[in-house]
C-alpha cells in the first residue's frame, strides 16, 4: 500500500469512527476495500496512538467507538444520498 493509499484509507477510517458507534470488520471491509488483518492493525494503530477512542472485539469482530456520533457529519452522508 502506497502512502497515499494508507493516508486515504485512515482518513476514511476516522470518517466512520465518526458516524458509526460499532461496526464489524466485514463492514469495514466492504466500506474501506482492505482485508481485516489490516484493518485490526490500523484499529490498533489509531487507538493505541488516541487518533480515536474505542475498542477491539477480536472473537466478535467489531470495533467499538466511544464518544459522541457527530451529528452534523453524519446528516452530511444521509443528504448526500439522496443526491
């Protein structure tokens, strides 16, 4: 992965942690096209550095974000859908 790609692909990641409260890494996969070895990497990454708050479940396969869903980003993604 290129460092553009990488660079793309946390910004995404910090994106979701903002309008999702729980998310499986299936979902990532399909949202964020990279497979779920790396997707529990740069969830451990991101949390263990506080780029977002939250937790790992590894038998359930979900990651957990804690705080507040971004009210505004996430009205955001629902009008754009309607475009």
């Amino acid at each position: 992965m290129t460092l553009l790609e990488q660079a793309t692909v946390e910004h995404n990641f910090l994106s979701l942690a903002r309008i999702y409260k729980s998310i499986s890494f299936q979902r990532l996969e399909q949202l964020l096209g990279i497979p779920p070895e790396m997707i529990e990497k740069l969830a451990t990454r991101m949390i263990s550095t506080d780029l977002i708050k939250g937790s790992i479940d590894q038998i359930e396969r979900t990651i957990t974000f804690e705080g507040e869903l971004d009210k505004y980003f996430l009205r955001l993604v629902f009008l754009d859908q309607d475009m």
